[in-house]
C-alpha cells in the first residue's frame, strides 16, 4: 500500500476503536501525518482495491468492513451527547465563569458527540495564572452543589504557565485535536501552537483549527453580567489567591494521595503546582495496543487482495 493509502486506513481504524465512523470532512481533518486534500482522499480511496476491501464508504461515512452498524450507533450516541450537554448547560456555563478560568474545554467522547451510557462531562481547563488547584476545586465544589459530581470528571488542568505537555504520541495528539474549547480561544490557540507534535499527527488538522470555532451549542450566549462578575471575583482574590492555592492544593493532594491505591494508571497521574493530570484509570495503552493489532489485521488483508489482484 502507498504512503496515502496507509494515512486513510490508520485514521479510520484508530476512530473505529470509539465505534466512530468518520465522514470526508472528518477523515480530512484527523489525517494521519498526511496533508490530502478532500477531492485527493476520494480519489485515493477510489484507486485502491485493497483500502476498499477493508474500508467501506457508505451514506457519508468510512468505516472499517463489515461495520455499517456504526452509522446507526454514531447517530444515537450524537443525539445522546446534545440532550446530556443540555441538561448540564447551566453548570458549563458557571464553570467557564469560574475566577481564572482562561480556557473551559470538552474533552473525551462527550467532544466527539460520541457519549456512551454512563458517560462523563470530561473537562480541560487552563488556568490564567498558577491557580490550578483552586479552579480543580471550584469546580467539584460547583458539581456537588449542583448534584452532578459523579458527572463531571475535571481530570486535566493546567496553568498558562504549563502548556507544553509532556506526553507527546498518537493517543495525546488526537486527545489535543478534538478538545472543543467553549471559552478561551486566543489561549488554546497558544496552547496548540506550545505543542508542535500535534501538528506532526495531524497537520490538516492543526491547521484548520487555527481558523475553527466550536460548532456545539453547548453553553449558548452567555450574558455580559457574567464576565463583569468574573472579572470582578478575580481582582476581589488576586491578593488572597496565593494563599487560597496553597490551601486548596494541601488539602485536595491530601484526598487524592490517600486513594491513590484505587489508581489503575498512576503513571498517568501528575500533582504539579502548574499541572494537575488525574487520568487515573486511563485507557491510553489498550488503545494504543488494540490500534497496533487492528493495523496489522488490516494490512494483512490488504495484502491477501493485492496478491489475489497480480493472481487475477
């Protein structure tokens, strides 16, 4: 297979590990270390006997063969996604207005509108300034108040200060793609130009989001009160908020250290100051390990038809 039609298959599969076909669009924005433009990955696609034999394109959607249940289940899990974001509207609304908040973003499969059952509202959050462990807590403090803490999952937060991160492979560049950011966009524009390698993954990708808005009506217009009120919070705490950080961080390390036992992945976890990472039960080596093994699956097939092509 040549170096596009690889590109096209990667990107597919990796997606189908989410169970998420992918439309052109899609394809085209998350193409794996390839610059094709949309007319070329059709006409890449058309070309190729073998990529055919193993990836279907089907009612606007690529999908690996055999898998065109998974129009059906995209389809349910979107329309899922949209009622779980309006239900929690009111709370994303109060987290983007949280004092030092630069950046509130959607993270996980609830960004890819991919919710399954029993999903989270994973948030990224960058903080303006050294405030990390402060936000962390006004946010779980705002969840318990609203009755959503076993929702909301805040599992990375970072301060401006922090914004190169140092995991830098597949499964944290495709992480960094699709954040949908709902305040902050100047900030995570510096975020994804502090983080070169995303661009190295997927360079259709990082250049379109340059120029992107989010496209989810998540949080709808927010009123001007809102900013005033957090503007006003963050000058009311500039003065305490060293000393506000320092309690919030003792006492939440605190919590976290003592359940630290229940880690499935404490490699993932990081405590910083600057960078507070509770990817506790991360599933970023079973992907990685599963898309290994459904990449050699899909290129032995493409080899049996290329050998049963020369045969014919």
């Amino acid at each position: 297979m040549t170096q596009h039609e690889i590109a096209i298959l990667r990107t597919v599969v990796y997606a189908s590990l989410f169970e998420y076909p992918l439309t052109l669009d899609e394809v085209h924005a998350a193409l794996m270390e390839s610059e094709l433009s949309q007319p070329e990955i059709l006409r890449v696609y058309g070309a190729s006997h073998a990529l055919r034999r193993v990836v279907d394109y089907r009612e606007g959607f690529f999908f690996p063969s055999g898998r065109r249940d998974l129009i059906a289940e995209r389809r349910r899990r979107e329309r899922d996604s949209r009622l779980f974001l309006s239900e929690h509207r009111a709370l994303l609304r109060l987290v983007c207005t949280i004092p030092f908040t630069a950046v509130v973003a959607l993270s996980g499969s609830v960004a890819h509108l991919n919710l399954e059952p029993e999903g989270d509202l994973d948030l990224f959050i960058i903080t303006r300034g050294p405030h990390v462990w402060t936000v962390t807590v006004a946010v779980i403090v705002l969840a318990k108040l609203l009755r959503k803490r076993r929702t909301v999952c805040v599992n990375f937060v970072l301060a401006d200060s922090h914004l190169e991160l140092d995991q830098q492979d597949l499964f944290t560049a495709n992480q960094v793609l699709h954040l949908k950011p709902l305040v902050g966009g100047r900030t995570f524009d510096e975020f994804v130009r502090a983080n070169p390698f995303v661009g190295r993954f997927y360079p259709n990708g990082v250049r379109r989001r340059r120029a992107e808005t989010v496209t989810i009506p998540v949080i709808g217009k927010t009123p001007r009160n809102f900013g005033r009120i957090k503007r006003l919070l963050e000058l009311l705490f500039t003065i305490p908020s060293g000393t506000i950080e320092a309690g919030c961080r003792r006492l939440y390390r605190s919590h976290l250290t003592r359940r630290a036992r229940l880690w499935r992945s404490p490699e993932q976890v990081q405590l910083e100051t600057d960078c507070l990472k509770l990817h506790t039960h991360s599933h970023r080596h079973s992907i990685l390990d599963r898309f290994d093994r459904a990449m050699e699956e899909a290129l032995a097939a493409c080899e049996v038809c290329d050998e049963a092509m020369k045969v014919g």
